[in-house]
C-alpha cells in the first residue's frame, strides 16, 4: 500500500478520477442549465462569461452537455467493467480449474470473439440493438468479458497446482472454497489492473459508438453525440468539438494513470 501510494502516477490518477466522480454526482447542482435546453437564438456562439464553453448548433450550452455526459460516461464505464470483471472473473475461473471440454469449449468461444477488430463487433451490435442506454451496456459487455475471461484462466492455471492449493484439496474442501478464498485473493490485483485499463477503453468506446449515431440516444447529453454535432460545424465554431474532446481525453488519461500505478505497485519487478 505505501508503494501504491508513492507512485505519482497514482496520485494523480487517483485524484482525476474523483474529481471526474464528483463532477457526476453532483451534475443537476453544479450545471448551470438543462443540457437539453435549446435556444436557436444563440446557435453556435462562442465562449464567453454567460456559456464559458460556448453553445452548439440548438443554443444548447456545452459545459451542461459536458457536464452530465460524464455522469452518463463513468456510469456506463463502471456498468460495463463491472459486469465484464465478474462475468470473466466466473467463466475463467471455471475453464482454469475444471479443464477438458469446459476449458475447450470456452476458449474456442473467446478465440471466435477475438477474430473480429472489438470495435467492428460492437458497431455490429449496436447497430442490431439500437440506440438505447441499456442496449450500449448490453453490447459493450458482450464485446468486453472475453479478455477478462482468459486473464482468469491463464492466472488459475499458474497457481491451481501450487503448495497452498494442494494442502487446501488434502483437508477437503471444495472446488468453490478453494476458488473463493485461496485463488481469487491471490489472483485479483491483476484483475484489478486490468478493469482500470479497461474502464478507460470503455468510456471511449461509448464515445464512439454514440459519435457513430448508435450508443445512447440524442437526448441523453453525451461526449460522443456532441463530438459528432460538432464535426460538421469543425471551421466555424470548432469548440463544439475541441471540449468534448479533451473531456474523452482527459477521463481517459486518468484511468491510464491509475491502472499504471497500481500495476507498477502490484510488479514485484518494479521498484518504482
């Protein structure tokens, strides 16, 4: 924990990150208006002292939009990550310590997931399921899980025939005890590192699939919907699109900067 906390990139992410956290809960206190208000008559105006991020092509004022599009971004990103870490956490764990037709018949289902580019097979999903909130969780979940399943697999592998595990199987436990509270705990800081990774590729790829037109639905503020809004509109009012931008860059970066510093802290070849 003490090296943990000694890595700058940790702080720093740490500290992003909560901020990011905070900026969502508190999104309907600290928006200075409805992100869906529309109001033609100041149509792409730039920023000034009454929209500090200026307005897009509704009059709709983008520091609102951007607002809650973090609320949407982080709630999706967790959603998703969450569901992926638990699905791949069971599923790997299962073809590590059972082998034979399980293992087979899961990694044969991982490799048919993976010949297709994660991005392609998720523009294919959302475009069969639709515009929805739910539909972009569904979608980016079942694109997700596959590497958190073989991460789990190959960690069970290393460790199911070791000392510990063995003393555990001659006392008589059972196959759920031994997974639960032998090899889990001592798999779950590369699970850890691995969800803070995949949080951030998440979030962006929630960004573009509703850049897309395919994640959420227009009326739900998102970085993604307002960074399409904007690229038609790039030379005549380009903060439409440079906001939004650094907002998916910078939530990005925050969790790189995490998932660095815990996977430094958790490296026994790392002494930084």
């Amino acid at each position: 924990m003490k090296k943990l906390w000694k890595s700058k990139n940790f702080q720093l992410g740490f500290c992003l990150i909560i901020f990011l956290t905070l900026i969502g809960i508190f999104a309907p206190l600290i928006s200075p208006e409805d992100p869906n208000h529309i109001a033609i008559e100041r149509e792409l105006c730039k920023p000034s002292l009454t929209n500090l991020l200026g307005c897009d092509s509704n009059g709709s004022d983008i520091l609102s939009i951007i607002i809650f599009g973090t609320r949407v971004s982080l709630e999706i990103g967790v959603t998703v990550t969450f569901i992926c870490a638990i699905t791949g956490l069971l599923l790997g764990s299962l073809a590590g310590w059972l082998g034979g037709w399980v293992d087979t018949t899961l990694m044969r289902i991982i490799d048919i997931i993976f010949a297709f580019p994660g991005i392609i097979l998720a523009i294919a999903i959302a475009s069969a399921l639709g515009p929805s909130k739910t539909n972009l969780i569904i979608c980016l979940t079942l694109t997700g899980w596959a590497g958190y399943a073989r991460l789990i697999r190959g960690e069970v592998l290393a460790v199911k025939n070791l000392e510990y595990i063995e003393a555990a199987r001659s006392l008589g436990f059972g196959q759920w005890r031994i997974l639960m509270f032998h090899i889990w705990p001592n798999i779950f800081s590369p699970l850890l590192v691995t969800a803070t990774f995949g949080l951030a590729g998440t979030i962006l790829a929630e960004a573009s699939l509703s850049f897309l037109g395919i994640g959420v639905p227009p009326e739900i503020p998102s970085w993604g919907s307002l960074l399409s809004f904007g690229k038609d509109v790039i030379l005549e009012a380009p903060h439409v699109s440079t906001f939004p931008g650094l907002a998916i860059m910078f939530s990005v970066l925050s969790f790189h900067l995490l998932g660095e510093g815990l996977r430094r802290a958790v490296d026994p070849k790392s002494d930084r």
